[in-house]
C-alpha cells in the first residue's frame, strides 16, 4: 500500500477503535503512533482537518480541550462532563435539532449543528 493510503487507513483505524471516546488529534497520534512510530504529529492533525473537512469524521470544537474527533458521522447529540471533561454521546429521543432550526423563518440555511450539552457522565454522576 502506498505510505500516505497506509498513514490515512490507520488514522481512520484509530477513530474506529477510540470510538465512543471523542478523542483528540493528540489521542489519534498516540494511538497511531504505537503502529507507525514514524508518524509524525503534523500528518496526524493534517489528516484529521481534511477528513473532518470531507465529512468522514465528525470533528467537535469543545471548550478548553480543543478539537475532539468522532468516527460516528450520524448526527448525534454530545455531553461534555464538567468533573472528568469526558464527552459521552447522549440520545434525547424524538429530538433533532437540525429539523427544529431548520424550520425558523428567518431566512437562514442550515446546514448542521454543533452541540454540546453540559453536566456529568454516567460515571461522574453516580458518584
Ligand atoms: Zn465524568
Ligand atoms: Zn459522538
């Protein structure tokens, strides 16, 4: 397999296999560094923008710790944990924020969303 197809397939792995994690860019690169300990930091980011720019990942803009990225493309709705700063994937059924905006009147398109619910993961909050 060409180097840059083989970098970009184990990236993907990577995600795959942090899922459910959100994890960072430097996640990724740990984890992708373990199988390709040549990798640099840089390609690991690069790779992350443009897949998040393809819409391949999902990436999350999340206060204070940066980027976090997501394999899972449906949309779906995240809490960020204010003890642990863990982001936990929540399902409030029946809600879909893209369908409510989307039917506002004041002429905007749009496209997605960004969302991010705050208070405490299942853990945190059994404690
Ligand atoms: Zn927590
Ligand atoms: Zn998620």
């Amino acid at each position: 397999m060409e180097r840059k197809t083989h970098q970009k397939q184990s990236i993907l792995n990577a995600l795959y296999a942090l899922s459910g994690t959100h994890p960072t860019a430097e996640n990724v690169y740990e984890h992708v560094s373990l199988l390709i300990p040549t990798i640099s930091r840089a390609t690991v980011y690069r790779v992350l923008n443009q897949f998040a720019g393809q819409g391949t990942v999902l990436q999350l803009h999340v206060p204070d710790s940066g980027d976090h990225y997501d394999g899972n493309t449906e949309p779906h709705l995240h809490l960020l944990c204010g003890s642990c700063k863990r982001v936990t994937d929540i399902s409030v059924p029946g809600f879909n924020p893209l369908e409510l905006a989307q039917a506002e009147s004041s002429g905007c398109r749009i496209t997605g969303f960004e969302l991010l619910f705050l208070g405490l993961c299942p853990d945190c909050a059994a404690e």
